[in-house]
C-alpha cells in the first residue's frame, strides 16, 4: 500500500532534549516537506527536498534540521526543543517538486508537546 | 503578497443541505489548486485538483469545485451534505511550492 509513515504519532518531551520525527515514503517519490499545523494558521512550510542531499528551508525553519539521505526518508530534527514548538507536524510526498502540480501524500500525523 | 485565503473558518450546516466553502488566492499566474480534507486524528486526503481545462472538476465524496480566474477563486461545493463529511477543509496551491489555506471547519447538525 502506497503510504507516508511518520513516527511517533505522539510525542511529549522536555525542553532541551533533542527529538528525531521520522517519515517514511514508499512511492519513490522525489518530494518530500515537513509542516507544522497549528490552529488558526493552516499548514505551515518547515522544510522540503527536491531530491537525495537537496533540502531547503520553508516559511518557518527556525529551529528545525532536516536531512535527505536517502529517497524514502526525510526525518525532522529538534536539536533543542522549546514550547512554541509545540504543534502538529505532518510529513508530506509528491512524485516532482516544482511546479507543484501533483498530488501531496500526507503521513498520519504527529503531535508534539513540548512541555 | 502571496496567499491563499480561506474566509470562513468555522462553518456549521444542517445534514442534506448544499455546502460551499471559499478559497480565494493570490498569485500572478494561474497556480495549480487543490482542496484536501482532514478528518479528526488523520492526515490530509486530497478531495480535488485542478490543473487545467474544464473549470468545474469533480472529486471524491461527492464534492466538486470550480475554478474562476476572474474571482482568483476555487470554491468547494457539495449538493447534499452528510454527517461524514463534518472534518476541517484546506485549499492549497502549488505555485513551486504548495501554500495551504487557514483551513475551515465544517461542523454537521443532524
């Protein structure tokens, strides 16, 4: 079945401790972003790759990495976690990047509290 | 500036009756529009796209959207409304990048 997994579903830590968000594509797909939805503001860009080792930064990348070492997986990183990230991240794929004319496949979801 | 508005946030509609909801963007060009849906606890689906041609695309569920240049406007629509459908609604455009709407919560009265 083609699917976007993400991992945790669910995640609550403390400031500070650095936190690795998995996701997970098995369509072969070349695009792949991470956004954050927080109520009242939609979803919001973090960071995208057009392909392998091509990351670039989206609306609001302060305080995020990412990194895109393989086709299938892009893993968010929190190297220092604060409470304003607090949020639900969704990782998203796509077949071609630009122009974004194809289709987003969205992971299940993942909220993180950061306490 | 660049967006993709959503005027309604929150709308409520009785079950059976018709439904629309607003999207509103603001590009140079003709973007690629998308609505996708989002059910309590789930991912986003993807409900309808328009790319090109025929204004009035059909999607899943039963819902439909017509795209007019003129109004810069993607509105989503359904003729008869089911409790199922109650979820949080998101345009989108891929203008390089994808650029979602605030989103709109749909709630369904029996």
């Amino acid at each position: 079945e083609a699917q976007v997994t993400q991992n945790p579903r669910y995640l609550i830590t403390v400031t500070g401790k650095k936190l690795t968000v998995t996701c997970s594509q098995n369509m072969n797909h070349e695009y792949m972003s991470w956004y954050r939805q927080d109520p009242g503001l939609g979803l919001r860009q973090i960071y995208y790759s057009m392909n392998v080792e091509v990351t670039d930064k989206g609306d609001v990348p302060e305080g995020y990495k990412v990194s895109r070492k393989e086709k299938r997986n892009f893993p968010l990183i929190l190297e220092s976690p604060s409470p304003n990230q607090t949020s639900l991240y969704f990782c998203a794929s796509s077949l071609y990047g630009q122009p974004m004319n194809t289709e987003a496949f969205f992971g299940q979801g993942t909220r993180l509290t950061v306490v | 500036a660049q967006s993709v508005t959503q005027p309604d946030i929150h709308i409520t509609v009785s079950e059976g009756a018709s439904l629309e909801l607003r999207c509103n963007y603001s590009y140079g060009a003709t973007p690629y529009l998308f609505w996708y849906v989002q059910s309590p606890g789930q991912g986003l689906q993807l409900l309808l796209k328009y790319f090109s041609g025929d204004t009035l695309v059909q999607g899943i569920k039963g819902f439909e959207a017509e795209f007019k240049r003129s109004q810069s406007s993607f509105n989503l629509r359904k003729p008869s409304v089911h409790w199922s459908d109650a979820a949080e609604y998101f345009c989108a455009v891929g203008v390089g990048d994808m650029r979602f709407g605030a989103g709109t919560r749909l709630t369904v009265k029996p």
